[in-house]
C-alpha cells in the first residue's frame, strides 16, 4: 500500500488538520488523510417531516429512493453512466428528520461525482413512469423487514414506547405497505419542494483530495441552494406508558427475538449521558460484556444479547433496549435469566474494575472506528448533527477517561428501571407461551 | 532479514515470508493511514474438509477456540474476548467452506496481544467437554436464526442440489443432526489434524514496525510445532452435470425469490476472471442486462449475480426478486433469456470497460483500511493463492469481449443450470 507524504496520524489533533469552509448555506468540513485515490463523503441537511403526519416519513422515504431516476437533464441511465463508468458510489437515504447521502470515488471523480449529488438533491425529474417500480421496491424491502423476527420485534417495542409523532416511532408494516399505494408523482413532487434545501446542511469529505476543486464544485452546485422555512414538527418526549408486552407471531419462525426496553428523557448532550453510556456498556455493550458472558458464554442459551442506549439525539429522548435472540424452547428461561442480570445491574450496579475495563475498551474502539475514511466521515457529520464542535472528536477519549464509578452507578440508579420495561417478542410463539415479567 | 524467517516473494507491496521452523507464512502489508492494525491468521481448513456426518464440526470448533487455550482462558483471569476487547480489538472468526480465519483489528500498540494469543491457541486450545456443551446451544440457536430465514434456506437448497458428491453441498453451520451429535473427540481430532503453522497463514496489514513484529511473530510461533502426521490431502470432485435441476423452498414469508445456478471454475482458473466480468455486465449496476432486462421493466423488484472463488468449482448464481403479480417462472425465464442473449450475441467493449472501471475504483475501495484488505487477502489464500488478491486488477483487465461469450457458452449451460424458488407458504399473503 502507498502511503502518502502526509503529516502521520496522531502527531496532530484531529481539529488542527480539518478544515472547515462556509458556502452560502452549506458547511464544508475536509480532511485529507494519506489514503491513496480514495475520497469519501457524507452530508446531511434536515427535513424538518411533519410526524404529525403518519405518512411523512414513508412518503420521504419514496421521495429519496426515486432521487436517483433523473436530474437536470439526465435520465436514470445518463446519471448511472456518470458513476459506473467511473466505479463512483452515490447513495441516498432518509434518516427521520435528515436526508443523508454519502458516497466515495476515485480522487479525480471524486469532484463529478458530487456535483451529481447536487443535481440529483436539487433538481431531480420525479418521472411518473418510474414511481410504480419505486413503491414495488419499497413494499418488497417493506416485507423482507417483515420475514425478520429481529426486525418485528424491535419494531413492535418501538410501537409501544412512542406515539406516532415522535422521530423513534414505527409505523407498522401492514400500515406502510396500505398507504405506499396512495402516494401519487405530485406528493413526491411537493414533498420534495417543501422539504428539500440547505438547511443544517454540512458536508463532510473525507481521503486523498484535491481540496481546491471540491470546494469549487460544492461553492458551484451547492452554495446558491436556499434554506426552506421550516420548523421542527415533532414530539422531543416520548409519553409514559405502563410497561407492557406485544407479540408477534410468525409461523416458520423457530428462533425468537425478544426486545425489552424503556423510554429515557436524557438528551445526547447531557452531563449524565456518557456515565449512562458507559454503564450500558458493561452491561452489554460487547462479547465481554456482562449479558453475553452470562447468558450466552456461561448458560449457552442464545447465540446473541447486548443492550444500548437507542434512539438518543441532542433533540429527543430515546429508549434503553436490550435485545436477545433465543431459540423456541429457551425462551422462558432466556428472559428470566435476563431480567435477572438487569435487577442485579440497577441493583448493586458496577464495579471501578469493569468501569476501566470499558473505558480502554470504548477509546480503543473509537480509534479503530476512525480508520477508515467511511469511520471518519460519519463520525464527524454525526458530532456536527448533535451540535458538538469539531474538536469532539479529540475531546471524546479524555472525556471517557475521566467518568468515575460514582458517576456511573449514579446514572444507573436515576435512569435504568427493571419495573418499567416494556417487552416485544416476534417468531413461532404465542401470547400464552411465555411470561414476562422484569 | 530478521532471524529465523525467509523471505518468499513480494507484490502489490505485500511481502510474503516462512518461518523457518514449521512453515507458517506470513504477509505483511504496510499501511500508515492509521494508527492501527489488522491481524488475521487464515487456517486453510473449512466445510470442504469434514467428514460425513460431521457437518459443521470447523464452525463448532471457531466457536471452541474462544473458550480458552493453555494461557488464555477465563480461569486465568484472561478470556479471548475479555483481554482482547480490552483494548478496543474488534475481534471475532468466521468460517466457509475452504478457511476459517481469526482476526483482531486493534490499536497498533496492542498488536503483540494478538500474535501472542493466536500462537497460543493455535496448538493449545482446552476444548473442554463442559464447554462444548454449553456452545453447542449457542449453535443450535445460531442455525435457528439461520433457519428463519427463507433466503439461507434457499440457497443451502441450491447448494445442496447443485452438488451431488462434493461437500460444498452442505451448509458451513452443517446439519442440525451433525451438530446435535458433534462429540468432543471429533474436534479434537480434526483440531490435531488441521490447526498448524504449515495449514496457516498470518497476515499483518497496518501501521506497524516490519522488524519487531517479524520478530514478535517468531518468538510466539516459532515453539508452536506441527503435529508429527502429515497434512491430509483431500480429493473432493463432483461429478459433471447433465441434466437441469430445480428445487423449491416453501415457508412463510411475505416476498419470494428466485435463484439460477450455475457450475464455475475453480477460483484461480482464468476462465474465473471472465465469468466475474460477464456477471458484472449482467448485474451491475443501472446499465446491467438485469437491471435492464428485469427490475426496470417492473419484472423484478431486484437482481443481482456473482461468481464464487473457491479451491474447487462453485456456483455462479443470479438472485433476483419478483415484482408483485409477477411468477417465479417469468422471472427465472427472463434471467435465462438475459445469459442466452450474452451466450449468443457476446458483450459490448463498453459493457466490459465500465464493469473494468467499476473493479478498478472497487480495489481502491478495499485499501480504504486493515480490515478488507486482511479479509480479501483471506479469500484469496483459500482460492490457491495469496496473490489472487494482488493480481486481480491485472487478471480481470486481460479478460476480452470473447472471453466473457466464451465463457458464457462453456458454463452458462441449461442443463448444468439449478434453479430454486422459494415460495410462499399457503395461507400466507403473497407477493
């Protein structure tokens, strides 16, 4: 591999080596790094969906997957022949209250490639032909979700957690499959005027660049694309409900998914959220963490469990989600000896030796996260979307570092509640097959 | 040179070289771009190597690997997981039909934690009968989830079909009976049988020191000696296909597939090459026969196909998906019509040049960390040949418009074709 005569890695902070550009409305964050040819990049801009609406997110969901059909004057083909024949990625996704996209090329294609990005986000043709064959691809991911007990099940939890309005909500399969039908070419025309323009919008580039003619062509295509004015249309909290259980059945099923969980008022920003972060993680953040060697490693009874802090963002509250995947005849006792090693964990909580031990473990892995230009550029645009500066990316080990075990099992205690969890269950079971009770 | 090595050969900026004391290769692949390193040690030993009525036994020994060995263990304070995902590691194994290989992608510091643990365990594994127990429900529930899916099923089916003789045929988890049956002397076994330093190579891809990690490398491995029986050579054919088969998977589900399966060349055989540029003019991308042919006539809601690299011949295959109110019949029909087309009629220079530009932007993409390189590098060591991985560019770029017809007519055959459906269950809504 050829290395590049680049300053190395590590001798200077990430903050001292990004670059940071305003273009109009559009925020350019570069940093190169000694990969050779290799460019990568990921924007973000919000969307600003109303959620009271319950067709919102799925109608901007078909608005990004028909992005790619026309733009300007090209045709699906023309933009296709643009990225194949230069082996350049382009993607586009909805992201709840953002559209994402991201993508990579070669360093000489890297400049073409995102002045297509711009051509497809501002002025994309919405040919009616195509709209058919995008809500057929759309319903057929629809219903791979629904062959999936891991995907029914979180999306059964979530269900009971939030109410329609709030950004971690889900809508049901059946309800989304119902409503694609009645989607016609003006509301993804209209969406699209509403809802798409530079607001918030950062753009991250990432690898071996020629900096200069990318700021060109993002000052070029971007910095004249005006802000919409819109305002945020969703519920920040997620309303208490009493704990309950859903299940879904699904014959053919024989491994069960099992989804426990709780909403948390903690915003991503909040003193307490990295103590809760790291507690979460002895609990069941990876292979060595408690769940797994419990569960999995002492008592053999599922191939995976693990816990997490789901759906947290500086603008809304989120749930905390344990997970655990069991076959038909270990489900019982699969959750009961789950719902034990939460009551211990909230209980006596953690000691300063698995403390520690997660904290190398967390900065260790932050560091291999970065090293790839992909880890590098979604890390990046993730801390800008939450509101942090730049230098978070720095700042992060140190702030790891520095969590005590008081810090930590104080988190514990005001936020993790055995009593409060919900429960979602999906594969070849019924209701009365199983108790659940944490 | 440092002590005890010799060098083999370099490519590509890989430098290939063997222990003096028992064989074991090692690959070195300098990359600064990051602070951190890839190791990965590949064991030329999968699926294609169990003995009937042992299916799955190399999976169910990956599993084992991670219960301890003679100084990494839990009892000793020092679990595989534990010590390793201390540092940030990610850690994990996987196993296919003709490797398994272990890896650790960590912070460049903590490289000799690595080396350390796979010279320990690669001769000094416990495989406890407790443990084996224990993992053995882990496993069961593995497959489970396996089994949930309609996909996996489909092409085990296929597989299993398509392969009357050789064990490709069966699934790298293996049968639920083998594993429920799996004895601890059955892994110990093919432990003592396949798990050496001359069935194994190291690779190192990342921003590390050539000298003391050569040297690190020596002092860990070098006491690891080979079992005194030599390696085994194994023989696996398959008899010629003839005739067409067909086979069909039934489960609950929402949305069917349809898969086509072909037989292909062994992964280092040239005619490999052309087959994976025929397939990337057939399924990749917008411009694709599939694309065009299939998904944006509204036949298909997608389609893909690609090529397997393995020791012995695989399968070239195309998945695609119906569209709602299409038949599983039309669509395999017209993924037919789309390779008699190519058989007959061949490829454009333009088709073959985009699918070129779309590789070659593809091996920059795999250097963009440790990590891909480390794990094609895997592949390529169980195809034959480490230097697969360096050579593609150029072996893909030789590939000709005549190549690919050619090629198309030599394999894409109807009757050496296996076709599977998986259908919806009755009573269940449909696509």
């Amino acid at each position: 591999m050829t290395v590049l005569s680049e300053a190395p890695p590590g001798k200077q902070s990430f903050v001292e080596r990004i670059s940071e550009r305003r273009m109009g409305p559009c925020r350019l964050i570069a940093l190169r790094t000694p990969i050779r040819d290799v460019v990568t990049w990921c924007g973000s801009f919000a969307s600003a969906p109303d959620l009271g609406r319950r067709e919102a997110l799925l109608l901007q969901h078909l608005v990004v997957s028909m992005l790619d059909k026309g733009a300007g004057a090209l045709d699906q083909f023309a933009i296709a022949e643009i990225l194949e024949t230069r082996g350049a990625e382009l993607a586009f996704a909805s992201d709840t209250l953002r559209i994402d996209f991201a993508g990579r090329a070669l360093k000489e294609d890297a400049p073409e490639a995102l002045g297509l990005a711009a051509l497809q986000l501002r002025e994309p043709l919405f040919p009616e032909e195509e709209l058919p064959k995008a809500k057929d691809r759309i319903a057929a991911s629809v219903k791979r979700s629904m062959e999936s007990t891991a995907a029914q099940a979180s999306r059964a939890l979530r269900q009971r957690l939030y109410d329609a309005a709030h950004p971690n909500h889900a809508q049901s399969f059946e309800a989304q499959l119902a409503q694609l039908q009645d989607f016609s070419i003006d509301d993804v025309r209209t969406y699209h005027a509403a809802h798409f323009g530079a607001n918030a919008f950062t753009l991250v580039v990432i690898g071996d660049m020629d900096e200069d003619a990318l700021a060109k062509v993002v000052d070029e295509r971007f910095a004249s694309w005006p802000p919409r004015d819109m305002a945020p249309r969703f519920a920040a909290t997620a309303e208490q409900r009493m704990p309950g259980s859903s299940v879904v059945t699904l014959p053919d099923k024989e491994n069960v998914d099992v989804r426990l969980g709780h909403t948390l008022s903690i915003r991503r920003n909040a003193d307490e959220y990295l103590p809760l972060f790291l507690a979460n993680f002895v609990l069941g953040g990876n292979f060595s963490a408690r769940l797994m060697q419990t569960i999995r490693d002492e008592m053999g009874l599922t191939y995976g469990i693990g816990s997490s802090l789901a759906g947290v963002s500086t603008e809304y509250g989120g749930h905390w989600q344990v997970g655990v995947t069991l076959s038909k005849e270990h489900v019982q006792r699969g959750i009961d000896e789950t719902a034990k090693q939460l009551r211990r964990f909230v209980a006596d909580g953690i000691t300063s030796e698995e403390l520690e031990e997660k904290k190398t473990t967390v900065t260790g892995s932050f560091k291999v996260g970065l090293s790839t230009t992909f880890g590098l550029a979604k890390t990046l645009l993730a801390n800008i979307e939450q509101g942090f500066p730049l230098g978070y990316l720095d700042e992060f080990p140190e702030k790891i570092r520095r969590i005590t075990v008081d810090e930590a099992n104080s988190a514990i205690a005001q936020t993790f509640v055995p009593d409060a969890l919900h429960s979602a269950l999906a594969g070849n079971i019924r209701e009365e097959d199983v108790r659940v009770i944490c | 040179m440092p002590e005890g090595f010799a060098f083999e050969e370099a490519s590509q900026g890989i430098a290939a070289y063997r222990l003096a004391a028992n064989g074991l290769q090692v690959l070195l692949l300098r990359d600064a771009t990051a602070p951190v390193a890839a190791f990965m040690i590949t064991y030329l030993v999968g699926s294609r190597h169990e003995p009937e009525g042992r299916t799955g036994a190399f999976h169910f020994l990956e599993h084992l690997m991670f219960k301890g060995s003679a100084r990494f263990n839990k009892e000793a304070g020092a679990s595989v997981f534990g010590i390793l995902q201390r540092t940030g590691a990610r850690v994990n194994a996987t196993t296919s039909l003709d490797r398994t290989n272990y890896y650790e992608m960590l912070p460049v510091e903590h490289l000799p934690l690595a080396v350390e643990i796979e010279a320990d365990r690669m001769r000094g594994a416990l495989l406890r009968r407790e443990d084996m127990e224990r993992e053995r429900t882990v496993i069961l529930n593995e497959l489970d989830r396996g089994e949930n899916d309609p996909i996996r099923k489909l092409f085990h089916a296929v597989w299993s079909a398509a392969f009357t003789e050789h064990p490709y045929r069966h699934p790298v988890i293996g049968w639920r009976k083998d594993v429920e049956q799996m004895t601890p002397d059955d892994l110990r076994q093919l432990y003592d049988t396949w798990y050496r330093p001359d069935n194994a190579t190291v690779s190192v891809i990342g921003d590390f020191d050539k000298t003391k990690t050569l040297e690190c490398i020596r002092r860990h491995f070098e006491p690891v000696a080979n079992p005194p029986k030599p390696l085994p050579v194994v023989c696996a054919r398959e008899p010629a296909q003839e005739q067409a088969r067909r086979v069909v998977v039934e489960q609950a589900g929402w949305q069917g597939a349809v898969m086509l399966a072909w037989k292909s060349p062994c992964g280092m055989d040239t005619d490999t090459d052309a087959l994976d540029m025929l397939f990337a003019v057939l399924s990749a991308g917008k411009h694709s026969r599939l694309y065009r042919r299939l998904t944006d006539r509204g036949l298909t809601t997608s389609a893909w196909g690609t090529v397997s690299r393995f020791r012995d011949p695989g399968l070239a295959y195309v998945f695609a998906r119906p569209a709602p109110g299409k038949t599983h019949e039309e669509v395999a029909a017209a993924i037919q019509e789309a390779v008699d087309e190519i058989r007959d009629n061949g490829v454009e220079e333009a088709e073959l040049r985009r699918a070129a530009n779309q590789r070659k932007a593809q091996a920059a993409f795999s250097r963009d960390g440790a990590f891909s390189a480390a794990a094609e590098l895997s592949e390529a060591l169980a195809a034959g040949d480490w230097k697969l991985y360096a050579s593609m560019q150029d072996r893909l770029s030789a590939v000709s418009a005549e190549d690919a017809q050619r090629v198309a007519r030599r394999y894409l055959v109807r009757n050496a074709c296996t076709t599977g459906f998986y259908r919806i269950a009755d009573g269940e809504a449909s696509a």
